[in-house]
C-alpha cells in the first residue's frame, strides 16, 4: 500500500476527496490531510506519505513552497497539485518542481485516480533506480573488498592508481583463544558477531573491510586518518566478548597512505597481535614493538629476521647451532627475562611460519595459543633456552617421522580425491590431467603402493558406503545406488553380490541393528 495524504485549506474538499473512490482497490492507504502547510509539512516529516495532493493557495505555507521544503529533506514523496487557478505561472513552477499532475478544480474523480496512478509509476521507478543504484554500489564495494583482500594475500600486486580514493589505511587483527573455528556453533556465533561489529563501525561512519584470515578476525580502517583510538578498540572487544563470551587480543598497525605498504601494515597487526598473545596482553600497537625493538637493540632482531629471510632446506640442520648464536648474544647483553622471552618469540613464530610455508602443516590458532601460553610462563634464560631447544627438537622429530616421498604423497592425494568424489563418475583420464601424470603411470603406481587398480579402489570406496548406508539409513536401494556412484540399479546389484556375496536387501535385512 502506499501512504495518501490531503491538504487543502478548504475541509469539505478534504473529506470529499477522501470519499471520492475506493482507495484500498488502488493500493492507496489515506494516512492523514491538513488544512495549512506548515500543518501539512509537520504531517510529511511524521508520516513520510508516498504521494500528497495538494492545494496552492493556503495560508502560512503555500502548496509550491511546501513542495520546496519537503525536497529539502531528501523523502521520494511526490506531489498531485489541486487548485481553483490555472495560471500559467503556477503551473510553469509546479513543473520545475517535479510535481506528477496540476489538476484544476473541478476534478473528475477518474482525473485524479489517473494521477494517482502516475504517481505510483513514479514512486516505482525511482524504488527500481534506487534498488539498482544499491546493487552497483554493492557489486563496486564487493570488488574492491576482494581486490584488497587480494593485495593482502599477495595474489596481486598493489596498484595505487586504482586506489586513489585510499587516503589512509591500518589493520586491527583480533585473536580468539579457545575458539573453536570448524566447529559450526562457533562459526556461526562469530558471523553473527561480525555483522555486528560491521554495523557498529557503519554508525560511527569508520570505513572499513572486516576479513576472517588464519584463524583471526581482520578489520581493515579506510580512510580513517589517525591512529585507531582507545574508545574504538574498547567497542569492538566489548561486542566481540558479549557475543562469543572470549576475551580477544588485538594487534594494532601504524597508519599508511600508500597502498603499496599493504602487506607490511597486515604483517605489523598480525606481528602486534601475535605478541600481545604472547605477553598475555589485550591490545598490542605495533608502534610499541618498534619503540621495544629500537631501545633492545635492532642487531639481534635483524640477525633472526635475516636467518629465517634467506636460508632455505637446510634451515632445520642450522637451528641449533644459531640459537646458541642467540642467547650468547642475550647472555652478554644482560637481557632481562621478558626481552629474552620476546627473542625467544621471534625464534618461534619464524619456525612457526617455516614449517606451515615449506611442509604444510598447519598449526591451528589454538595450538598456538598453547605454545605462546607455555612459553610465557618461564623465568630464566636458561628455561627459555631449554625449552626452545626441546621444541625445535620434538618439531624436527614430527617433520621426520612424517616424512613421505613424492610418490607417496600423491597416492595418499588420489585416495583423499576418490574418497570425497565416489558418488561422481571418475574417468582414468580426468584424474591423469587433475594430477598431471600419464593415466598408465598412475595406475602403475597405484596398484604398486596399495595392491589394487585404481577402479578395484574406487569400487571399493563405493560398496563400504553403501554397506554403511544400508545399515544406518532407510533410503531404499535404488537411492543408496545413486548416492555412491551407480546410475544403474541393476548394475549396482551385480557389483555388490560380487564383492560382498550377497544382495543389498538381504545385507540389508542380516546387518540391522535395534
């Protein structure tokens, strides 16, 4: 329904038009009417109508004047004027001010449904410009959210002259301790805190993108100028700790102005955040860690970023001969145990991110938190050095003992595609392109590493799930066929009797349990 209402200064033609038709059978729902414009203009700031009709001459405010004003506060209503004079004057400023219809009394009762219906057509069309205005300025905002996110991944390289509207960026990363991130009850708390915490940002008018990368919660500030204030940080960690119930740590970067510096001002909030988490301390400004770098002294800092920046396979054979490097250098420095444990957090957020880039194992933001919890908890430099040692020891000894050759790696990587891609058709020459090597080869090499063909592993794969599904579920047969890759019933029957010496309903009827 769209909201009607009438100003006329002269009442018996207020409640004439208010009579003059059915106005529900055209969508019309009559709100209210007055006698003045000022009255009037009180009506439109209160009931924000769709569509007013109008008289010119009335006293305190005309009609045209009231059309002026109600422009003046951005509403989409629009105007049908009604009156006794038929100046051309009138009508030349009742055009200027895109008002639908100048009807002269007297008015026929179809005059004034056909400008109400005019009417309508306009409100539509100006929902339609605005609704597709919306969805322009979404799909741009929605490009440019992954275009930076983009730059931060290092997927492509920053061009600043794409981005000359970016005045000045910085970073927020929150951690979560304890935060259960595949588990969905989780997930889903943490999307609703997110849509939150974007509306909070929105209704203090803070540009910003907010990502979920690495476990951590990622709030990118554009344009914002200065350095995230204290009451900003305090908001967000008071809405993060209402909804998820976990007292998040924040990493804070400086501020940069060049889009170029995008990686670096992400490595500087998500470096803050890691030593806050450390150092058990709630909000960490990267500025602080620099002040801390420069008055420990840049050398030994330097020393561990070169290492981990320019060795390469033979990392893990030097790690123990440079940390007795490293705490020589601490010893004849006299570093007190706090800055000896920020060394030592250097060491192992670099090894950290070594064994994940080189190996692929992923150590999960829980794990991490535990790491950095036991490490903090130490007091002398020789308990650091100890335990520094054991960890880069008990972590050389896991790489090792998991260990696989080429090949192995990518058996297990052709069971893992079979296992999760059974119910689909799986042809020899597709899994030859999907893992680059001759279809002939890989067969070899299959049935050498697990003692079957590869079609005796994927019927394999297939029969187990459909013999777990007999047993556990109520779909009938000719679903369970379809689910684990067979098209044909009757196929299927022969296939399963072959290998489990019976058919499927009867496997069915032996093998249920109450």
């Amino acid at each position: 329904m769209y909201k009607l209402l009438i100003v006329d200064d002269e009442k018996i033609v207020i409640e004439g038009l208010k009579s003059a038709a059915n106005w529900k059978e055209h969508h019309i729902e009559i709100v209210g009417s007055a006698l003045d414009g000022e009255e009037a203009l009180k009506e439109i700031m209160n009931k924000k109508p769709d569509i007013v009709l109008v008289d010119i001459r009335m006293p305190k405010l005309n009609g045209l004047d009231l059309i002026k004003e109600t422009k003046d506060l951005n509403l989409d209503t629009v105007f049908i004027i009604i009156s006794g004079y038929s100046k051309f004057d009138y009508a030349k400023r009742a055009i200027q001010l895109e008002a639908i219809d100048y009807l002269v009394k007297p008015i026929e009762v179809e005059e004034i449904i056909d400008s109400i219906k005019n009417a309508i057509f306009k409100l539509e069309k100006i929902n339609n410009e605005k609704h597709s205005t919306e969805r322009i300025n979404e799909y741009q905002m929605a490009l440019e959210e992954k275009r930076l996110l983009d730059y931060i991944l290092g997927q492509r390289f920053a061009a600043p002259e794409k981005d000359q509207k970016l005045k000045s960026f910085s970073f927020l990363n929150i951690g979560l301790k304890g935060l259960a991130w595949e588990d969905s009850k989780d997930t889903e708390k943490t999307q609703v805190s997110l849509e939150r915490l974007k509306n909070l940002l929105e209704n203090r008018k803070i540009e910003s993108f907010i990502y979920t990368i690495d476990s951590e919660i990622v709030v990118m500030f554009l344009n914002f100028g200065l350095e995230i204030g204290n009451d900003v940080v305090q908001d967000l960690e008071s809405l993060i700790f209402h909804d998820i119930k976990i007292r998040p740590n924040v990493g804070i970067s400086n501020v940069y102005e060049n889009i170029s510096d995008i990686k670096k001002a992400y490595s500087e909030a998500k470096e803050a955040l890691k030593n806050g988490i450390f150092s058990n301390q709630l909000v960490t400004y990267y500025k602080e860690l620099e002040t801390f770098n420069h008055s420990f002294g840049n050398r030994i800092i330097e020393k561990i970023d070169t290492f981990f920046n320019e060795k390469g396979l033979d990392l893990l054979s030097s790690m123990n001969q440079f940390m007795d490097k490293v705490f020589l250098d601490c010893q004849k420095s006299s570093l007190p145990p706090e800055r000896s444990k920020y060394v030592c957090f250097k060491i192992v957020n670099h090894f950290l991110e070594y064994i994940e880039s080189e190996y692929e194992v992923n150590k999960t933001g829980g794990e991490r938190y535990l790491v950095y919890q036991e490490l903090n908890q130490l007091q002398s430099l020789e308990e650091i050095r100890v335990w520094l040692e054991q960890f880069i020891e008990q972590s050389t000894a896991f790489l090792n003992e998991n260990h696989v050759s080429y090949n192995e790696k990518l058996i297990i990587d052709l069971k893992s595609f079979i296992n999760a891609n059974f119910k689909d058709p799986i042809v020899l020459d597709d899994l030859g392109k999907l893992f680059h090597k001759n279809p002939a080869y890989l067969c070899s090499l299959f049935s050498k590493a697990v003692g079957s063909t590869i079609f005796e592993y994927i019927t394999k794969v297939r029969l187990n799930n459909a013999k777990k599904m007999l047993r556990t579920s109520n779909l009938k047969v000719s679903e369970i066929c379809k689910q684990v890759g067979y098209e044909n019933q009757k196929y299927f029957n022969q296939v399963f009797k072959k290998h489990i010496g019976t058919t499927p309903s009867l496997y069915r009827s032996q093998h249920i349990l109450k």
